[in-house]
C-alpha cells in the first residue's frame, strides 16, 4: 500500500543534480537510477502504443505499477495490447478510468464533446484520471521522446512536474524512431497492431486517422483542430 503522504525532501534539488548527471545516460542508467531513489514509490505510464519502455523498466524493477488510462474510446487493438502486456510482462497493470463513463459524460455535456471541446474532453478523460492515479508517487516514468514534436524537444531525462508536484522520468528521451524500432525488433516487443495500420501514433479512436507515408507520424492526431498534446504532458 502506497503512503498518502510524501517525504518532506527538495525533489526539485534531486531532478536538478540527476538532470545534469544523467544527461548523457542510458535509458537503463536512468531507470536504475529511478527506481534506487524512488523504491516502490514509482510507476510507469503508459498508453499501449508499444510496451518498449514496459519491457525496460520492468528488467530494472519487476512488477512495477503500470498505470494505463482507459478513456472509454480507445480502438480494441488498444486494450487487447493492454491485457497482452499485463500477461506477459513482469508489470503490475492498473487500468485507470475517468469519473464518468462515456454515457454519463455524453449525458451531462452532450454528445461528441470531443469534437466540440477537444482539451475538455482530453482533460476530462485523461489528465484528471491520470492526476488522481498519481497521487501517492513520487515520481513517474514516461515514454515521451524528444523528437516527437516541438513541444518535446528540450524534455530533460529527469524533470520536476510541476503541476503534479512530482518527478518526471523519461528515460528514452534521447531515443530517435529508429532506435526504437530496433529494440522493439531485437527483444521481440510487443506492438500495437495498429502501428502496422497506418496509426505511428495512437490516441482515441475518434481524434486519430491513418497517417500516409512520409507524414508525420503524429499528424493523425486531433485533425483539424490545431491540436498537438493531450495536456498529460504539458
């Protein structure tokens, strides 16, 4: 059971000191790093697009909390990639859902808020599912990659939340898309059935389209509405 109180020590002097030291790291070196200051007061984050950072994280420290968000609107392929992680890896996945369901949203806010209010929707059925699951950590690993999009370009491998109050772990920050391609190759990882599909990057089934060749590769996410983040990492 996770403590419902965090230590009174200055994370923000542990991410500044670690962000230096570990800036030119492996994605290991960090993950062993992480979880020898954190302990079980760590988690992973994830969203089933692969579980590269699952199998890595879990070679570290086995059994570690997975915390998945189940927003009610993910394509099959995406829970069936769930439920294939928490079978075979060593990892403890928690499925995290929102206050409301889809009815009981639909209900209270109208019907396909997502198209209307895009950030609303996301924040409703993602980031405050995720804010709430977060409490009682002290710090969570995340898959995010520098070259992803412009917003991401500067992320440090070791930064502090502040909006959560917490650290922020990105241990494959520096990782171009063939590198990971390779690992995923080399260790036999599993994959989102969708990445062979035309969908590099997979979000809810009714904000993500197929990606032509050559586009970038988070381009079906959001069309059309000048949307480039869900808000989990912002």
């Amino acid at each position: 059971m996770l403590a419902e109180t965090r230590p009174t020590l200055d994370l923000q002097d542990i991410v500044d000191s670690a962000a230096k030291a570990l800036e030119d790291a492996t994605a290991l070196e960090i993950i062993r790093w992480a979880t020898a200051t954190f302990g079980d007061r760590i988690c992973l984050t994830s969203s089933m697009t692969d579980a590269a950072l699952i199998h890595l994280v879990s070679r570290v420290k086995p059994g570690i909390d997975v915390l998945f968000v189940d927003t009610g609107y993910h394509f099959p392929e995406t829970i069936g990639t769930r439920d294939a992680v928490q079978a075979v890896y060593d990892v403890n996945v928690i499925n995290v859902t929102p206050s409301r369901t889809v009815a009981e949203q639909e209900r209270d806010l109208g019907p396909r808020l997502f198209g209307r209010n895009p950030d609303l929707c996301c924040f409703l059925r993602k980031v405050e599912p995720l804010n709430q699951a977060l409490e009682g950590y002290m710090a969570w690993f995340s898959g995010i990659r520098r070259e992803e999009t412009v917003n991401r370009k500067h992320t440090r491998a070791v930064e502090w939340d502040a909006k959560r109050g917490m650290v922020k772990v990105n241990p494959i920050v520096a990782w171009t898309a063939e590198d990971l391609g390779n690992y995923i190759t080399d260790n036999g990882i599993i994959v989102n059935t969708l990445q062979y599909d035309g969908y590099p990057s997979i979000g809810c089934a009714p904000c993500t389209r197929r990606v032509a060749p050559g586009e970038d590769p988070r381009s079906g996410r959001w069309v059309g509405t000048g949307k480039t983040e869900c808000g989990l990492h912002l």
